[in-house]
C-alpha cells in the first residue's frame, strides 16, 4: 500500500473510533424516556401480616398501600389467591377492616340473582363481587345493558343497597 493510502486508513479508523466514542458517550448522557417511578415500598405491619397469613396461607401479596381513612391509618392489601383476586384494607392493628373479592355466580345467594333478574331482566351480569364493610356483607355487580347503570349492590337477602 502506498504511504497516502496508508494515511487515508489511518485517519479513517482514527475518524471512526472517535465516532463510536461520542456514540456511547451520548447513550450514557441520555436520560431514559420518561419512564414511570415505581411507587415506594410499603412496609406491612407484622399484626397484619400474621392476620392476612392465617386468614389466606396460600396468597400471595401483589401490592400494599397505606392511605387515611376518615383520619384513621388504613393499609389495604392488593392479594391473588390461586386465580382469586382479593383486596383488603386493615387497621394498624390487624383488624379488617374491608375485603372485596371477585366471586363466581354459583356462590352470590339466589335472592341476589333473583333481584337483579327481576329488575334488570335484560341486563347481563359482567363481574360478581362479594364486599365486607362496616360488619356487612353485600354483593357489587357490575352489568351491562341497562341505560345509566353499570353496578348494583345488594344486600345477602337480595335488598337493594344502590341504585335504589
């Protein structure tokens, strides 16, 4: 190779390290699209992990968030279940204070389904749920179907809670 070719390389290979250095470099400077924070970690209160352990030994938690209820200090407990989502809220404590669970139709009591049948006869039924608060129990379900409605609730002895 002659001397001018040998230069012409040189600079080129020379050109293109540089190249490739100002590459990485500028990869390295350049923040990550906006990408979401991940929400901060909650720590769960020993008395409500041992109560929600007992209670669902084989659950497994996917989040905990602690909000103010009222004024009162809440922890509420995202959980699956095998293929059973769960949601609950605890007092400090351990205490629970509210659960909601998706359940099958099988298992909401009759007088729950005949209720809805009888007033929403059209109305097709797209998720039981079975809430406890405030010491009662009663049945959120969410319907299609019916003009400016989309959720009922009723109470086990099929009364009706909303809309009324």
């Amino acid at each position: 190779m002659t001397q001018a070719r040998l230069g012409f390389v040189g600079t080129s290979l020379c050109a293109l390290s540089l190249l490739a250095a100002v590459v990485q470099v500028s990869a390295q400077a350049t923040p990550p699209a906006a990408q979401p924070k991940p929400a901060p970690k909650v720590a769960l209160p020993p008395p409500i992990e041992a109560a929600f352990r007992k209670a669902y030994p084989t659950a497994t938690i996917k989040n905990v968030s602690k909000e103010k209820e009222n004024g009162v200090e809440q922890y509420e407990v995202e959980s699956l279940d095998g293929n059973q989502p769960r949601d609950l809220i605890y007092k400090p404590d351990g205490t629970l204070v509210e659960y909601e669970e998706q359940v099958a139709e099988a298992t909401v009591p009759s007088a729950v389904t005949t209720a809805l049948k009888t007033r929403y006869p059209k109305a097709t039924v797209s998720r039981y749920e079975k809430l406890f608060k405030n010491g009662a129990v009663s049945y959120e379900i969410a319907i299609k179907g019916v003009a400016k409605v989309s959720e009922v609730a009723l109470a086990p002895d099929g009364k009706w809670i909303s809309p009324k």
